[in-house]
C-alpha cells in the first residue's frame, strides 16, 4: 500500500469514529485531543508564519497503542485547534510494522522553505525491532508530505548503543543542523541499561554525520531516555527527556552549556518538569514573541498494566489528551520556570472572588460557576497562616474526592486521588515544595477527566488524570493544626 493510500485509509477510519467519540463523557472540555482513536507523544511542534502546528503520535483506527501514524492541527492562539489531515502512515519496509511505524521526531523549515519531518521508523523482520532515523517533506504547510527516496538517513545504531535508538529532535545552530537522538547504553532499557543522549550533524539534512554522546545516565536518571529536546534558553542550554525505569519522575530537565565540537553537554543543575503521574514526552517550539512554549502528553504507560487497559475512555473510542501549553523560563538558580500560556485566559468566564479569608478545621465551600471545568487561582498569606496543612478538596461530594494537600511543616505538595472515581484512578503523588517568600499562590486547572497545579510561582507542577462521574461535585477547603489565611481565592469557569 503506499503512503498516499495509507493516509486516505486512516482518515477515512477517523471520519467514522469520530462522531461517537465525541460524545464521549470524558472528552476534555479545553485540553486537545485527536478527533477519535489513540494519542500519545507530541512531535513536530513548531510556529511557522502565525499559525502553531501541533503534530502527534496517533493510531486512526482504535483506541489503543498500535502502529503509529502523525495526526496534525494547526492553532492560532493555542486553544482553538483545527484537526488536519493525517500527516504520515506506516507505508514503506523500514516502518510498517504494526506494533511500530512512524514513530516520535520533530520538524524543522529547511532552507527551501519546506517543513521536513524527522521520524523514527520501526520495523521488524523476523530478527527483532529495527529503529532507524527518517525523514518526510512538506511543501504545502504540512497538509501532505512525501517520504525521502533515500530512507533512512540514519540506518545503524552507533557502537555500544542498543536497538533502544530514537525520537529525533533536529535543531539550527550556527549554520549546521544537529540531531538529539534518545538511546541507551548496554543492553538497553528493559535490560539494565544506561540511558542516553546521542548527537548527529549534518549540512543538508540529508547525510548525517555521528559525533558521539552528549549526556548520560551515570545510575541517575534512568535507563533510556525517550523524546528529548535541546534549546537555548536565558543564556544556558536546556535538556529534557523522559527517562525509563526512573520511579515517579516522567518529565526531567538538565540545564547546562552544550558544546557541539567535543560534543558535551555540560551540566550544571537538573529538575523535574512536572512531578505529577501524566506528563510526558515534552517537546518546545519558539514562536514570533520568543516564547519556548512546552507541549506535553498527559498520560504516561505505567498505569496502563503493560498496555492491556487503556482507561476509562477506550471505551469511548478515543484515548489521550496534551497538556496545557507552557512556557518556560529560567531562574538565577539554573531552575525551569513553567507557567499556563497567558492565552487561557481567553477562556475564563464568571469569575467569582473572595478576599481576606479564615479557614480552620470546617470545610468551607469555594464558589464557582462550573466545578467541573474551571480555573482556580488562590493566594495563601504564609505571615498569618498558622496551620500545618491545607487541604484542597476537588471535584468533591460527600463520597468521591480528590485530595490536594499543601502541607506547610514538611513542604511538601500531595496529590491523592485514591478516591477520585469510580476506582480506575488511584495512587498518591507527592512531591518537595519550596514556599519561599511570604505568599504561596496554588493556581489550579480542573477539566472534565484532569488536574494541573501551578505552585512556588511555576517551580513546582503536578498534573494529574482523574475520571469522576458523580453528581454535586465541589470544592472546598479546610485547615490542619491552626488555620489558614487567604488574600484571595478567584475562580472561572472555562471552556471554548
């Protein structure tokens, strides 16, 4: 089948799905989400002449991981998006294998003005999985792209990496194209190996030359880092990838000074994006005002039982959404800042506020038009705030609740969702909160099956799945061990 044929097929299969997905009880209300079938990592985000381009790794014809295609939607303002065609299929011998194809990459604008899609292809023929480097052009914005002739460009894994060899992010600098690739050391990352980060150049992106690896596990972070990303940000350089095999941490961040020539990349501090249990696979783009704005999945595989439960909304014929665009920045300390894009605030609508409020051990009603979808921004006045703990309940009538805990004695912010719903959510995430200064702000994003929290002025993120179907859901707070004291609480409704 070629491409061309492949491509009408998927979207035939997502013309005819997506009206019953659709109608879907947990459809997001203001995160994106493909039209119906499978979604998972971000590739090839990039602005280019006022329109953001948001493609991501898709499966067309059901609601599970399988082989994988590049669905596309463009976005003026990052919120209202239009769903495209699909951009690439599975077509050729080095990426049709159905429990593989076109895996993650980016996208980059060559110096024919042509969009040029990076790719792993995945393919296996009798002697195990085969990852190879691949690339596709698009001379009409993105709406098609043909597949380069001489696929792949990158067709061996370097000495001492294993199969585990993927996610190509490309980048300009200096005159030359360079390729991030992630990998893995050893015997790879279900074997004990050591995650990676290795480095390509070229001068037409067509002939790639290996320079070597720039960055390494070194028993730290895991033991293969998928969908990294490098980019300039304040004067430093930032890595990301989301490492394999690392516990609880799904989105890390290594700032630095990259030297391409040795190559190396010099690390200077580290972090993590967000510490919630569903963001992953982050990719940045740069648009015309200079923002490095930050697209993540909300999701990630450890709670899919090894891929054989796709969730709740399997059953609705669609799965994944992204989580909120980000941008980010960086603070003397070397630390990433992420915050909401200042574009949501488009969607608000009936705010209600309080001001000056007391809270003690009584729970206490937080208005708002919509307790479902909406947006939650509360200002805490650590100078009068006695109380050990604040407890923020979401979603909340009086037997299903997600728990929020701001625990000012042991800094830490906590995340308890064991009684969210009806019972597919579960588990506690919990991480180190630095309340520096004399206000600890809690800005707050509920839709219709997740939660993102903003905290220590962007330095500390959470988001999280949940799937709630009860009635009368509210929020509410209330205070341990003293009480606690608000400036003030706003809250909006949002939707598109």
């Amino acid at each position: 089948m070629t491409h061309s044929e492949s491509l009408r097929k998927a979207q035939e299969a997502i013309d005819k799905s997506a009206p019953l997905a659709s109608k879907g009880r947990f459809r997001q209300h203001y995160h994106f989400m493909a039209p119906a079938g499978w979604l998972n990592d971000p590739n090839g985000c990039i602005w280019r002449r006022g329109t953001y381009h948001l493609f991501y790794q898709h499966n067309p014809y059901a609601a599970v991981w399988g082989a994988m295609h590049w669905g596309h939607a463009t976005s003026a303002d990052l919120l209202h998006w239009q769903h495209q065609p699909v951009a690439l299929a599975p077509s050729e011998v080095y990426d049709d294998h159905p429990q593989g194809g076109v895996f993650s990459g980016s996208i980059v604008v060559d110096e024919n003005d042509a969009l040029c899609a990076f790719y792993t292809a995945t393919a296996n023929h009798g002697d195990g999985f085969i990852q190879t480097q691949c690339m596709a052009h698009s001379r009409d914005g993105g709406i098609s792209f043909q597949k380069y002739q001489d696929n792949p460009v990158i067709a061996s894994v370097p000495e001492g990496i294993s199969a585990d060899f993927r996610d190509p992010r490309v980048i300009r600098h200096n005159g030359l194209w360079y390729m991030v690739l992630g990998a893995s050391l050893g015997k790879g990352a279900w074997h004990g190996g050591e995650g990676c980060a290795c480095l390509y150049r070229s001068e037409n992106l067509k002939k790639w030359e290996y320079c070597g690896i720039i960055a390494r596990s070194e028993g730290r972070y895991g033991t293969m880092w998928e969908c990294p990303d490098l980019f300039p940000l304040d004067g430093k350089w930032i890595l990301t990838f989301s490492p394999m095999f690392m516990g609880g941490r799904k989105a890390v961040y290594l700032t630095g000074e990259m030297d391409f020539d040795v190559p190396r990349f010099n690390i200077l501090g580290d972090g993590e994006i967000d510490w919630g249990c569903e963001y992953y696979a982050v990719q940045s783009m740069l648009d015309d005002g200079g923002r490095r704005i930050l697209m993540a999945w909300q999701n990630g595989w450890d709670w899919m039982s090894w891929w054989k439960d796709f969730g709740p909304t399997a059953q609705e014929g669609w799965c994944g959404c992204m989580a909120l665009p980000r941008t980010v920045t960086l603070d003397q300390a070397n630390k990433l800042i992420s915050k909401p894009v200042c574009e949501l605030e488009m969607l608000r609508k009936n705010k209600k506020k309080i001001v000056g409020l007391k809270v003690g051990t009584e729970k206490i009603s937080i208005p708002c038009s919509d307790p479902v979808s909406f947006e939650l921004k509360m200002e805490i006045d650590l100078t009068q705030t006695a109380a050990q703990k604040l407890h923020i309940l979401l979603r909340a009538n009086t037997e299903k609740y997600t728990v929020v805990t701001v625990d000012f004695s042991t800094k830490k912010l906590r995340f308890d969702r064991n009684n969210s719903d009806d019972g597919y959510s579960r588990g506690i995430k919990e991480c180190d909160l630095l309340l520096t200064g004399s206000t600890c702000i809690v800005h707050l994003f509920s839709d219709i099956s997740s939660i993102e929290i903003f905290t220590d002025e962007g330095m500390t993120t959470m988001s999280n799945k949940v799937y709630p179907l009860h009635v009368n859901q509210k929020t509410c707070v209330w205070a341990e061990g003293g009480d606690a004291f608000f400036k003030t609480i706003n809250t909006w409704a949002l939707g598109l």
